[in-house]
C-alpha cells in the first residue's frame, strides 16, 4: 500500500542559488502525481528532495518539512532509510553495467544484506512481471548483462529494479524521455497498474502524459509550484493564468 | 556490517502489500560508513606519510656525514674509504654530465620521433610505433645494462670511438684510449632509456593542440613542416620541455645500467672515453660493503642529495606538463 | 569576361619555394631516420636476448640453484622463486594501501587535501629507485640486523604505491555518475555503493592498473641491491636473505665468468617474457571483463 506525501515550505539550493521557493504540497497516496513545468522550472530537483537524493550534490542543501506518513524524512531518519522506502527511477536508465538482468533487479536486496535465494527468486520474478519485462527475458536472467536491453526494456528493468524493494513510494524524473514512442506507452501502461500499489510522482515535459496517467497535477515555475489540483481541472480550466499560458503552448 | 546499531535481518512481508512494512527494516549505516572513510583516509595519509619517512630516513642517516664535512662533501674530490675523507664532486660531475649528454641525444631524437608518430605516420602504422616506443619503457634498466655490456660496448670499442677519435679528437672529448666503457656508453644507453619517457609525452601535449591550429597555419598556405612547426610545437612548448625535464629526472636516477657501462671510477677527465662515476652508482656498489658509519652515512648523503635534485627537477617537469594538458590526468565523468 | 588577378598577374601566388618544399622533405626524413635510430636498439635488444638467451634455458637452469664457481650448469630457480616471493610480499602490502588511497582520492579527495595526495604521489613516482632501497634498508636492515626479502618487499611496495593509487582513481572516476545515483536511489549506503558498485564497474580498470605497476617494479634491480641483498641458494625465511631474478642477472653479468654470462641472458629472457606475458594477459582479460558487463 502506498502512502501520500506531505511537504511544507521546502526551499532547496544549489551553492548560493535558490532552486525551489517554498513548496508546499500534499502528495496523495495511491494515485500518481504529475509534475509539470518548462525547462529549469525545478520540477527535478523538487523531486529529488523527497527522497534526499538532492543533498547528494556538493553545496547543495534544502530545508521546510517532507512527511511520508507519519515519518519525517528530513529529521531523524537515515537518507539511506528513506531512499528504501522511497524509490526512484532515473530520466537515463541506468542498470548496472557489470551486472546480469536477475542481479540488477536484486540489487537493491542483496546490497542491503537479503540474501534467501529462494525468495529473492520469487520477488525477482514478481518485480519483472509488475514492469511488464518478464515474458521477455525470463530465458536470459542470468544470462545478459543489465546493459545489453534495448533503451526501453533498460528503463523497465531499472523500473523492475525500484520496485524489488518494496519502495510504498515511486518517484520518477521524466522517465520517458529518452524512450520511443512504443516504449513509452509501455511504461505508462505500467503507471496506470502501479498505482494500485503504490504513491507515484512522475516528472513529465509532456502535457499529453501528464493527463493520460495522473490523477493529480503540479505546476512548477522558476521554483515556485504555481498551482496544484486534479489534472482535469489543470488542464481544462486552470486557475492561474500562468498555467493556461504554459498548457496553451504560450510558453515553454 | 558491525557496530553498535547492527543491521536488523530483513523482514520478510509476505506476497502481497496487505498491512506491509518495508521489505528490509534496517538500521542506520552511519557507522559502517564512517570506518570505511577512516580506512580510506588512513590509506591516503600513508601516500603522505611515505614521503615524511624516506625525508627522515635520509636526513637522520646522512646527519654523521653532514656534521663531518658540510658543504665541502660535494666539491671535494677525494673519496678515500680507507681514511674516511669523503669528497663526492666525482659523483656529481658523472651524473651531470651523463644526463646531459643523454639528453643531448635522446632529445631530438624523442621529438623526431614523435613528431613522426603525431603528425606524418599513416593511421595503420600510428598504433604499432606508439606501441613500439613504449616497449622501450617496460624493459627494465638491468636487461639493458646487460646488452650493453656484451654488444654495445664492444661495438663503440672497435668501431664507433676509434671513428670518433679520428675525426674529432681535436675537440677534446674524444681522447685517450678507447676502452667502450665510459661516459660515453653511459650516455648513449641513458639517451635510449630516456626517449620512450620524452617521446610519450611529446606525444601527449602535441595531440592536445586543437585541431583548429593545425588547420589555421594551413589555411596559409603552410607546408607540412611549418605548420608542424608554428602550429603545433609551437603552442606545445611549455609541454615539450616538460617532457624533456622529466626524462632528464629519470636519467639522474638511473642506477644499473650506468653502473653496468660507466667504469665506476670517481674521476674527471674531459674525454667522453674516459671511466667515470655517478652518484646512483657509488651507492649501488658501495653501500653494502660500507665498513664504516661514516662511509655509509656518506653514501646516504649522497642519496640525499640524489633524492632532492631529482624531487626538485620532476616537481618543475610536471608543473610544466600540466600547463599544457591543464589540470589533472584523472577526470571525472558525469 | 574580365580576367581573373591570377591571370592578370596583378597578384600572382608564387609557386612554393624549393628552399621550403626541401626543408619540408628534410624534415620528413629526419624525423623517419629518428623513428629508424629508435627502433633499432629495441630491435638489436630483443634479438640478442632470444639468440644468446634461448640456448642457455634448459630444464636445469629453471629448477636447479647456482653451481658454485667454475662449474658448468645450475640454474636460477631460487631467483625466480625468489623474486616471485618478494613480489608477493611487496603486493600485499602495496595493493591496498594503493587502492585504499585510490578510493579515498575518488570519492572524498575532490578538495585541496585530495590534491596534496595527489602531488605527493606523483612526486613519489619519481623518486629514484636506489634512494628508495636506502630507506628500506633504514626501515627495516637495519632493525632486522640483516638482509630480507621483507626488506625488499617493503622496498618495492614503496614503489608500488603511488602508480596503483593514481590509475585507480582514474578508473574509479570514469565509472559514470548515473550508475552510483542508481545504487543510491535504491538506498544503498555509501561505503557499500563504493565498494560493490563503483569499484565493482571499475575493476578491470584497477586491475589493469596494479599489474602495470606490478611489472615496473617487477624488473626493479636497485632497490634490492642491500634489502634483499641476494642468496644462492633456496630461501623461504621473510626475514632472510633472499634471491631475484634480477639481483641475479646482474650479478651474473658483471662477473668475469662466460658461464654466468650465458647464464644472465638466460635469465634476462626469462625476465622479460615474465613481464611481456603479464601486461598482455592483463589487457586481455581487461579488453574482455571490461566490456563483458557492457555488451
């Protein structure tokens, strides 16, 4: 089961440069959420602050209130706690290049000291199939390295890969976006059965995405979230006129 | 993992996500991760703490030496073990004028050789000469010694120094009798030692010229030759030079091949025939028959001074070379 | 039609000069004849070695000990033993520390500490061989009250260090930064990311770099010359006295013996198939790890 998130006046930095202005928004659980915006508005780096993947940068810091559940994610728990119950996938796929495919989806498992073969094997075999990639490399497991898929079935595996620990979120940063048109329906066939399971945030570019998977929109500018409500009243009848502008094709 | 906060065993939460926690319930890894930079760090503080033992090492064992004879030790001439008067300017001399005269022949031979390789070779030719040179460094300084000895002393024995004695004995440099063995044997397979170093970093700096130099002394109408010339040597100066510094620290400190051809009597004589002694040497011959402390303590001193001549010498050759290829070797990729 | 200024010879473009197409050709030669004047005593040396060293290898120079002087036959079994001995020694004590600081260079020395690091190692890649020896003798002769392969192991490890340190940190910083965003997304804790991962990705690369300075210090005579000192016959004692391959070359080349000098090119073939063999079969299993993962 998922659970929503609940962020209060989150303000992030790169150095001295201000990224995100005092975000404030509730994520809720079991559905997913866009995120939308034009280039550089900070839809990435918001994102990466829910699972403190931000703070991973050098000079880079942010500060307010991130609740998942009842758990503070900023104040009292390890980073590396948080990012096992807050998975992400990547806008590149990155599996591991030295890795075979039924290693990759392990990973995360083994690398955190689970290592009963029996059931590793089941919850390889149960990720692969919640990515739709089972049917085709459940002859080659071990077989093929993680690098040799195709760019979409890579994306699915790294997809294969979050969920294999049990993540309640999923967070994705335009995971589309390097992927053709085939792949892409694909995935997002893959978010519209997730949900069931699990809290989605996915930062999209495409408008036309943003309305076909998610429930929820969010509209980021120069790191300010200009409005946030059910994507069908985003995107029919928007409340800001800067929204309008940017779904109209105005700018961005 | 140890610690205080073990990691818990994994919880194992049945198929579905009825009522589930997370999948692995750990604890933190914060210590774990702190032993892990301490064991890292500790390893970089040795690279450090390498260089403060071999300063003290040398500085505490040639402290007799120093305390005896003082600056004097290295222009005094006399090196008499039996009566413990140490004068290491024989040493010093040899090895100055080894290098240089390695130098002085491994140099343009280096820079012809890379000019050849960088900009006139054909591309299915490029990959073996690269290969080819760089051979010459992997072969280690006894192996060539020993084919010096045996084929090339004789050969500058029997033809090349009576040659050289002949036509140019009026110089000076080329009196006396020839043995093959000398300065001169010394110089030449120091010069072979030395071109695969300065030859490899020539190499370096010309490729990172950009292409849009080559490209504009062309466009003028240059010939080949001049546009190697003020297009590329030119801008690759600083580098060149570099190279050349840092082949001339390695022929400072090379120990057995010189001592295999050079003679290894502390003398100065003009001629290039003549026997004589560098400092590398009088330590690989003599430092495990020193009798005495103060023998030792002076060849320790000796070693001193090999030591901080060539730190100094590398120190200004790789200030040189980063100049050019600037910054560091080591990238990172994102 | 108007004519062209070729044509008018108003501004007429001089044929090149012969003075400069000659000195482009002279060049061109010059620098032939150095690739020639080069290539020549690698030639000269890798032919005498094959043609004086092949004869004197038999069964009986790879097994059995030195022959006293004057005496036919023995061999240098103990040397290769021995340098083999000394090499281990001086790995075990060279590669992690090398590889420790790599690690630290790569992921926590992108500052003005790291820099130093990286300084010193460089310098000390520098520092000649035989001071190298001295300090070892320091170190460890002189508290030993004799000669030792530790000795000539710690001496050699000195040496190993600053190369192993710096290519490994070239190797760990090409891993790409996306692959250790994976394994941190995934909430893997930084150690184990470094160590499972990165290095993971890297380790042909790292590999690679540990037999290159393997094989340099491989040939390394000097620094044995008063550590390890040398030994006729068979030592397995660390704290003893103790033969190599290359000690033995030259102490057999410079004697007035022609048996041992048959006996040195013997070994010095012996040494550099060694070293040959080593560095290929390590680009090879690099060239086929490296990209195995990546296929």
């Amino acid at each position: 089961m998922g659970v929503g998130i609940k962020v209060e006046h989150l303000n992030a930095w790169f150095g001295k440069t201000q990224a995100l202005y005092d975000i404030s928004i509730d994520v809720p659980a079991n559905h997913a959420t866009a995120v939308i915006g034009p280039s550089g508005c900070g839809k990435s780096t918001f994102v990466r602050c829910l699972n403190r993947m931000h703070e991973t940068i050098p000079d880079a810091r942010a500060t307010g209130k991130v609740r998942m559940g009842e758990l503070d994610v900023y104040n009292g728990t390890a980073a590396v706690q948080i990012r096992r119950r807050i998975g992400m996938v990547f806008q590149k796929a990155n599996p591991f290049p030295t890795m075979s495919i039924y290693d990759n989806v392990a990973a995360g498992l083994k690398l955190n000291g689970f290592h009963d073969r029996k059931r590793l094997d089941e919850i390889v075999e149960r990720s692969l199939k919640l990515s739709a990639l089972w049917d085709e490399v459940k002859d080659t497991l071990r077989k093929k390295s993680g690098a040799s898929l195709s760019g979409g079935q890579q994306q699915r595996l790294c997809i294969a890969r979050a969920l294999a620990v049990e993540p309640e979120v999923l967070l994705m940063d335009e995971p589309c976006s390097a992927l053709d048109p085939i792949s892409t329906g694909k995935i997002e066939e893959l978010i519209f059965q997730l949900k069931e399971n699990f809290t989605i945030v996915i930062v999209t570019h495409n408008m036309q995405q943003a309305s076909r998977v998610a429930e929820f929109t969010g509209f980021f500018l120069l790191g300010k979230l200009i409005e946030f409500d059910k994507t069908e009243k985003i995107f029919t009848t928007p409340s800001d006129k800067r929204t309008e502008d940017y779904i109209t094709g105005r700018f961005g | 993992m140890t610690g205080p906060q073990p990691v818990a065993k994994p919880e194992v939460v049945s198929g579905s996500k009825a009522g589930g926690g997370p999948l692995i319930r750990a604890g933190t890894s914060l210590i774990p991760d702190r032993i892990f930079y301490a064991a890292v760090l500790s390893c970089g503080l040795c690279v450090l703490g390498l260089v403060g033992v071999i300063v003290y090492q040398l500085v505490t064992k040639s402290a007799l030496s120093w305390h005896a004879f003082g600056w004097k030790f290295f222009f005094r001439s006399d090196w008499d073990p039996v009566s413990e008067q140490f004068g290491a300017w024989p040493f010093v001399y040899g090895t100055l004028v080894s290098s240089l005269l390695a130098l002085m022949l491994a140099v343009p031979l280096a820079i012809g050789v890379a000019v050849f390789i960088t900009e006139m070779c054909p591309r299915w030719l490029k990959g073996a000469l690269a290969f080819t040179t760089e051979l010459l460094a992997a072969i280690p300084s006894v192996i060539y010694g020993l084919w010096a000895i045996f084929v090339m002393v004789p050969l500058l024995r029997e033809y090349v120094e009576p040659l050289l004695g002949r036509y140019f004995g009026w110089t000076g440099l080329f009196e006396g009798t020839p043995y093959g063995i000398g300065m001169l044997a010394a110089g030449i397979i120091l010069a072979i030692m030395v071109v695969p170093i300065v030859s490899s970093i020539t190499r370096e700096v010309m490729t990172a010229v950009p292409q849009q130099q080559r490209e504009a002394v062309l466009a003028l109408g240059a010939t080949r030759w001049e546009m190697i010339r003020t297009g590329v040597l030119r801008n690759a100066r600083a580098g060149i030079l570099g190279g050349v510094i840092l082949g001339l620290g390695r022929a400072l400190g090379e120990t057995m091949a010189v001592t295999m051809v050079i003679g290894n009597r502390p003398e100065i004589a003009r001629s290039l025939f003549a026997p004589g002694y560098t400092m590398a040497s009088v330590i690989a011959n003599e430092f495990s028959e020193a009798t005495s402390d103060t023998y030792l303590s002076a060849l320790v001193e000796v070693g001193l001074a090999l030591f901080l001549v060539t730190i100094v010498v590398n120190i200004m050759a790789q200030l040189l070379v980063w100049s050019v290829t600037r910054g560091m070797p080591a990238r990172s990729h994102g | 039609m108007a004519k062209t200024a070729g044509q008018t010879g108003q501004f007429a473009i001089a044929p090149v000069s012969l003075w400069r197409r000659g000195m482009n050709s002279l060049v061109t030669l010059a620098a032939g004849a150095a690739v020639v004047a080069v290539l020549v005593p690698l030639g000269a040396i890798f032919v005498y070695l094959i043609y004086k060293g092949v004869g004197a290898i038999n069964w009986a120079f790879l097994t059995q000990i030195p022959k006293p002087v004057g005496e036919a036959g023995g061999g240098m079994a103990n040397a290769i033993a021995g340098s083999g001995y000394i090499l281990a020694i001086a790995s075990i004590m060279g590669v992690p520390i090398g590889i420790g600081a790599g690690i630290y260079l790569a992921e926590y020395g992108r500052n003005r500490f790291g820099d130093l690091i990286r300084f010193t190692a460089d310098v000390l890649n520098g520092v000649p061989s035989i001071v190298v020896g001295i300090v070892a003798y320091g170190i460890v002769v002189i508290g030993q009250g004799h000669f030792s392969a530790l000795a000539g192991g710690v001496a050699l490890a000195i040496m190993m260090i600053p190369t192993i340190t710096r290519t490994t940190e070239e190797m760990l910083l090409l891993v790409p930064n996306a692959v250790k965003e994976a394994a941190y997304g995934l909430g893997v804790s930084r150690w184990r990311t470094t160590l499972s991962i990165t290095l993971r990705t890297a380790t042909s690369g790292v590999i690679t770099g540990v037999m290159l300075a393997f094989a340099r210090v491989a040939g390394e005579t000097a620094p044995l010359l008063f550590t390890a000192f040398g030994n006729q016959y068979w030592n397995w004692k660390v704290s003893q006295p103790t033969a190599a391959l290359s000690l033995q070359i030259y102490t057999y080349a410079i004697s007035p013996f022609d048996e041992w000098h048959r006996q040195a090119w013997a070994g010095a073939l012996i040494l550099i198939v060694l070293i040959v063999v080593s560095v290929s079969a390590v680009r090879i299993v690099a060239g086929r790890g490296m990209l195995k993962g990546a296929n």
